[in-house]
C-alpha cells in the first residue's frame, strides 16, 4: 500500500516544503511500516509560514472573544469525531497503547471546549484612578505571532494545550511538532483547516528541530515561543529568542521523586508508581523516576513492585492485551540501554529487567523490558539525570525529613507525590517539596486541564501553562487612562 504524503499547512492551504524532500515517519512498534511521508522544510518554508501568520493577526484579533471561541468549538467537535482516527495514528506513530491515546485525543478535544469557552472571560479590571474625572483600567492584548515547539510524547494532548490558548487571547500560530510524530500532527490540523479557520491564523511545517525549531526562535517575525522538550534543547531555544526580545516560554525535563511514607498503603503506591513510571514507557516528564521509601517498608515495597511489574505485557500498542509500548524511537531505545548501563557500572544493583526484548514477534520494534535498580544513591546518573524511559530507581530513606531532602536533591522541579495516611508529613511535604506540581496520594504523572501546570528549577522558564495562567503568557498587559 502506498502511504500518503502529508504537506504543510500555510496560509490556508496544503503545500510541499519548497524543496520537495520528504521522509518516512515509521511505527516504532514495527521499523519496516511506514505510517506516512512528512515534509523536511527548509528556511524558506519557515519565512512563508511566519508571513502568513503576520498577515492574518490584525483581522484575527479583532474578532470577538465569542467568536474565536465558536472556531475552536468546532474544531473541538471535529477532533471528536475523528478520535479514533487520531488515536490510532499517534498509537502506530509514536507506540502509546491504543486506550492511552485514545485518552490523550479526548483530553485534546477536552481543551479546545474549555478555551473556547475562555473566550467569554474579562481580560481586564478597573483601577481606581487619583483624578475623580478619570477612568482607568487593563486589558489584555496578544503577542502577535506565536511559534509553538512541541514534543513526540504528547502528540495531540501538547500541541492543542499551547495552540487553543494562544488562539483564543488572538494570536496567530506556526506550529512545528516533532518530526516523529508529525503525521499525528497534520491530522490535528486537518481539524482547525475543516473547522473555518481563515487562512494564516493557523500553520504547521514540519522538518528538523536544528532548523525550524531554531529557526523559530531565532525568526524576527515572531513574537512568543512556547517550547516543551529537552532541557539542553530548551535553553537554546529561550537564549534565541532573549536575544531578540521575545517572549518565551519552556517546559523542559523532570526527575519526578514518589515518596512512600513509612505508614502509606503499599498496594497503592506500587500501582501509581508503576503507572507513573512505566505507563507510555516512562516518555513523560512527568513521569516518576525516583521511589524513596522508607527504610521500615522498604522490603515489603519492593517485594510487591517487583510482582506487579512482572505481570506487565510490553508490545505493539494497537494490540488489546499491551500494557507498555515501545521506545518512541531508536535514539531513545539506545540512550535508555545506555542509561541502564551506566546504572550497573555504577554499581546499581538491576532488580528487574534491563533488557531489550528478545521475542521474535517484536525484533522490529524498540521494546525494552521495564526496569527497577536498587542501592541507587543520590550521586548516580540514574539518579540524577532525565532518561525518559522505563526505569524507576529505589532509594531508601531513614525518615520523612530525609525523603525530602533526597526528593529535593535534583536540578529539576517539574513533579512530586508523596504516599501517606499522616497529615503531619502531607502538610510538611507540600511546604517544603520543590516542585511545581505536589500530588498526595496519587502518581507524579498528570494534571487537569484547567490547573496551571510547569515546574520550578531547571523544569521551566518559570511560566505556567493550562487553565487561565496560560492567559499570562500568551497576552501582554494595557494599561489605559481617559480623561473627560
């Protein structure tokens, strides 16, 4: 079967990149299908993009709040009714199980009717003046032109979380998904052309970060960049555009701690800590990379983590009975085997896993086994640095005071939950935990859409994204004085 081509988005219409080269996006589950063919732009492509964007923002932002609110609710309404479509397309693109990107879908179709819906809200007080004759109050504008850099982890969920804000508060956007999961992306934007959306407002072009990720950033024609991705990556992307002024906005890496507390209940901690550590195959930044347990449960932990994570089926997402999926790509399947690695020359001892699967059925597919180390101390680099994969670290504590302590001892600061039945060491742990998301009770990995959502640390610009701290970013403050 001959796989379709996808084209950039650009000012309304469908278009090959300006040097007719393509590539393969291929399914990670299976290196020999081809999902589609992408577009590798170039400059230039990039300059036809932000020029349409800049085109198309007067007339966009002048349209009503309300009415740049119905365009998203139609996209919305789109994007439902093509879930499937969309689910099993991030599912064969970048290897999440089926019911998790069908999940992810609806969480996107989710966030187009709540901003829509933000579009009916002030966007600005009034301000007692000291003339008695005046009036005086704030708005809020946009930034003009928005480029949004996005991930392959959350193909859907990422892209739609910074594209529906930027819209509603009326800018106009250029989005540049990862290359790996760039048919997923054009799907996405199918629904925004479908949905009546003049042309320029909305543009996708894919290619190389080194390029048009870069090339955004560094773009004189844009006015904001939001970025989600890698640490290293990320501080190249906010030095560019500091350089010329922009505003910016990074969402970067994590080293998410769960605490479980001397009096937690085991059985529930060791399923959130397999479902935030190992669910997507560890490919959040959310995800829980580090289990400090204290020393009197320890053995009784570990014993039960092990167990339950036996049971775990890794194979081709689109298969009912897969639990975890595959690495999202060779690159990351290697960097996790490395990880693993140095974990073992560092003298970690490996409790579980550690291996790239041998089964036949999956030698085509970037499969690695889920993966626990012990004897981890604070100093290891699987301690330290973000793998993003399927490997949780066991580090005991003698106290809550030191599970703190170790929960802290990290450059990031995106996530962190704790198990505990005591109100004392919950109090103690959202007072002193440094991170910008603090669950109790519940696994380091998620958050609600309407809640604001970054991180402290080396995790983030310091910027919020989600619910109305997105309006933050995405608009500039007015100030306005009349005088009768």
């Amino acid at each position: 079967m001959l796989e379709q081509t996808y084209l950039n988005y650009i000012n309304g219409s469908w278009v090959p990149s300006v040097s007719g080269k393509t590539e393969a996006s291929r399914n990670p589950a299976n290196r020999k299908e081809v999902v589609g063919y992408v577009q590798v732009s170039e400059l230039a492509d990039l300059d036809n993009a932000v020029n349409a964007a800049q085109a198309a923002r007067t007339a966009w932002r002048q349209l009503s709040g309300a009415a740049r609110g119905e365009l998203l609710f139609k996209a919305a309404n789109i994007m439902e009714s093509r879930l499937s479509e969309i689910a099993e397309t991030m599912t064969r693109e970048m290897g999440k199980t089926l019911p998790e990107a069908k999940g992810e879908t609806a969480r996107g179709v989710a966030i187009l009717r709540y901003y829509a819906g933000e579009g009916m809200r002030k966007t600005g007080d009034i301000i007692p003046s000291t003339d008695s004759e005046a009036l005086m109050f704030t708005t809020r504008v946009p930034l003009g032109v928005v480029g949004i850099i996005s991930p392959w982890n959350f193909p859907v969920a990422i892209p739609v979380w910074k594209m529906a804000p930027a819209l509603i508060y009326g800018n106009t956007v250029v989005l540049k998904p990862a290359q790996d999961t760039a048919v997923t992306a054009a799907k996405v934007i199918e629904c925004f052309a479908e949905a009546g959306f003049p042309a320029g407002v909305v543009n996708l072009i894919t290619g190389k970060g080194s390029v048009i990720g870069q090339g955004l950033a560094e773009h004189n024609g844009v006015n904001g960049i939001s970025f989600t991705g890698s640490d290293a990556v990320g501080k190249q992307v906010g030095l560019a555009a500091f350089k010329r002024g922009a505003k910016y906005q990074l969402e970067m890496g994590g080293k998410n701690p769960i605490i479980i507390a001397a009096d937690a209940d085991l059985d529930l901690a060791v399923d959130a800590t397999i479902s935030g550590g190992l669910r997507s195959t560890g490919q959040k930044c959310t995800a829980t990379s580090r289990v400090i347990v204290h020393k009197d449960v320890y053995a009784a932990f570990k014993t039960k983590l092990l167990e339950k994570i036996a049971a775990i089926r890794v194979g081709d997402g689109m298969e009912s009975d897969t639990w975890m999926g595959p690495c999202a790509n060779e690159q990351q399947l290697e960097t996790v085997l490395e990880y693993i690695r140095i974990g073992q020359q560092e003298g970690a001892t490996l409790a579980y896993g550690g291996n790239r699967l041998q089964d036949p059925k999956l030698a085509e597919g970037f499969f690695v086994e889920p993966t626990v180390f012990e004897n981890v101390t604070p100093a290891m680099k699987i301690a330290r640095e973000e793998i993003f994969g399927p490997v949780l670290a066991l580090i005991p504590a003698e106290s809550m005071k030191e599970a703190i302590r170790l929960a802290n001892d990290t450059e990031y600061g995106l996530s962190a939950s704790i198990y505990t039945r005591d109100v004392g060491n919950i109090l103690t742990f959202i007072r002193d935990v440094d991170a910008g998301l603090v669950r109790i009770n519940a696994e380091t990995a998620g958050v609600e859409l309407q809640a604001p959502f970054g991180g402290m640390k080396q995790s983030s610009s310091h910027s919020r994204e989600q619910g109305q701290a997105a309006i933050e970013f995405y608009t500039a403050v007015k100030t306005v004085f009349i005088k009768s």
